[in-house]
C-alpha cells in the first residue's frame, strides 16, 4: 500500500513508518522545513514536505495515497488558540486536501487521545460511546479535530484511535523519568490506585494498522489499551527497579512540582515558548482517573496487544543502555 505518516519525526510516527517499510508498504512521511528528519533518514522512506498551516501544500502529498495516518499536532501550547490552529485546523486542513485529492485516499486514521474524552468518573472505564469532557486546552482541539474526521466520513473511510500514554523504546517521558533518576529525584506521584490506561507503542502501531487494513473501523472511534489499569506509583517503581536509583531518590512533592509547574507557566508568557510543564499535567495525574475500556478493537479487529506495562518500560530502558545511557550515576560511555 502508499502510505503518509504525518508527525513521522516523533515517537509514535517514526515506529509506525518503520513497521509500514517493513511489511513492503510505500511510505511517505510529511515533514516540515524545520523537523529534525534524521531519525527518518535511515528508513526506506519518501520525505516530503509540507504543513499543516498551509493547506497549498497538502494536496499534492497525499495524492495517491492509499491511507493517510495523521499523527502530527502539539502537546504543548502557550494557549487554547495555539492547540487549534495545530490540531483542530491543521488536522481540518489536510482533511480537505484528502477530499479535494483523485483518487481520496482508502482510509483516513485519525490518532486522536484519551485527552479528548476526558477523565473517566470512579470506578468506571470509559467506553466509546460515553459523552466526552474534556478538561484541558489541548484535549478540547484534539475532540473538536476528532469531529473534523468523522464529519468527512461521507466522503471517505476515516477511523479515530485513542491511545492512552504510550510507553516503550522511544517515550520521552521514560527518557525524562530516567533523567530525573541520574540526579537522585522522583517526582512523588498518586495515591497507588490504579488510575491510568497504558499501551506500547508496538502495540499501538499494530493496532493503528489493523484499523487502516478492516473495512469494519470505518467511520469507529476505538480506545487501545493494554487490557490493565495502573498506579502512578505501580509505573514509577517498574521505571526505578528497570533505570536503577530507587534506594536513595528525593520525592519531589505535589506543592514543588505545582511550583514548577507555575514557574513553567511564567516563563512561557514571557518567551512565548510553550511550557513543559503545566498545572493542568500537575493536577490531571492527581485528581482525576484516565481508564479506558478496550475491549472494542479487541471484538471487532481482533486487535491483541503483546506487552504490558513492565514489558515496555523494561524494553524503553534496553534501547537507552544501548545507546549508552546507564543507570543512575553512569554518563554515556561510562
């Protein structure tokens, strides 16, 4: 098949580009001027370019294609405008580029979050069909994106997919946990209720995949877990026992994390940066629950997945040895 990946420069699109090259499929990945494209450089790949913001330039790159898988957006925004222009419009815009195109592309795959459905109320996974509240600037563009795709569903097969957090080799977020590590601090997180959906990014890519390839997702909007509900603490003892350090760490408590989180803010008003830090992220691993129920993929596309949560951190941690980033105290090389 001809396939686009957008948002191939990052974590996920980069692991689905690869597993698309590798099952012989022809893969295109959009890229802006400005992405850092040498992750996709040593990939059986086509790069071409193209932005979100400039809907002239869309057209041509998906003509021909037989799926697109829109992964491209931002997690990270000074402010709501700033979500929407990247995902709502950007995501509208190459919609209709689909749609202008001859032929349209076979299916449209929409990765949206589980951000976009909001937390879900004690003691019940949400499912599909409940009513989504989002809580946060970024979860209300990716809702108002996901409802872009599903309205072109008259004029194309489209499928939306809601990945929880998304581990394994690549995540960022293990990197910066294993960072934090090095210098002996570990962010004191939940209350050891299980509160979180979690899903490899292999797990993912194979599930994004099934949903291009089964003509019943068409117009289906799935959540993709691994079937578990964790503790913010389950998953932070697995990242210290696999990244080392867990004896002598410094809890960072909730009031200095929200600091920070404040701080981030601050700067971010004054540098018109985007901050990494946010009270919303603070307060949304706090106070609220993000589990999802599954089982629907698992009944209509057969959809399996293969690792757990241990399995993900534990192979994240390989990749990063690998690379020459150790334990605790190690620096590269060492």
């Amino acid at each position: 098949m001809k396939a686009l990946v957008t948002g191939a420069s990052g974590f996920i699109g980069r692991r689905l580009a690869m597993a698309l090259a590798r099952r012989g499929d022809e893969v295109a990945c959009l890229v802006r001027p400005t992405s850092d494209t040498r992750p996709l450089q040593v990939l059986p790949v086509k790069l071409v370019q193209g932005d979100l913001g400039r809907p002239e330039s869309l057209v041509s790159a998906v003509e021909g294609m037989d799926w697109v898988f829109h992964l491209a957006g931002v997690i990270q925004a000074v402010d709501g405008p700033a979500f929407e222009a990247v995902n709502t419009l950007g995501t509208q815009n190459l919609v209709q580029a689909c749609l202008q195109s001859f032929p349209r592309p076979k299916r449209f795959v929409f990765v949206s979050s589980i951000a976009a459905a909001g937390p879900n109320p004690p003691g019940k996974p949400l499912t599909e069909v409940d009513e989504p509240r989002p809580i946060s600037a970024y979860g209300r563009s990716k809702l108002a994106a996901e409802r872009v795709v599903l309205e072109a569903g008259t004029g194309m097969a489209v499928t939306v997919v809601r990945p929880p957090n998304v581990l394994g080799p690549g995540s960022k977020e293990l990197e910066g946990a294993a960072r934090l590590l090095r210098k002996r601090l570990s962010p004191a997180l939940g209350d050891g209720r299980p509160r979180t959906s979690l899903i490899d990014v292999d797990d993912l890519v194979s599930a994004l995949i099934l949903a291009a390839e089964n003509p019943r997702s068409a117009g289906q909007t799935y959540f993709v877990t691994d079937g578990r509900a964790y503790a913010w603490t389950e998953i932070a003892a697995a990242v210290a026992e696999e990244f080392g350090g867990h004896r002598f760490n410094i809890k960072v408590p909730f009031g200095a994390q929200l600091l920070a989180a404040r701080l981030a803010e601050a700067a971010a008003r004054l540098t018109g940066r985007p901050p990494r830090l946010t009270q919303e992220i603070v307060r949304a691993a706090r106070d609220h629950s993000w589990v999802y129920d599954g089982s629907k993929i698992e009944r209509e596309l057969g959809f399996r997945p293969e690792f757990g949560m241990r399995d993900s951190v534990r192979r994240a941690a390989e990749e990063l040895r690998s690379a020459g980033q150790g334990r605790p105290g190690q620096e590269k090389g060492a």
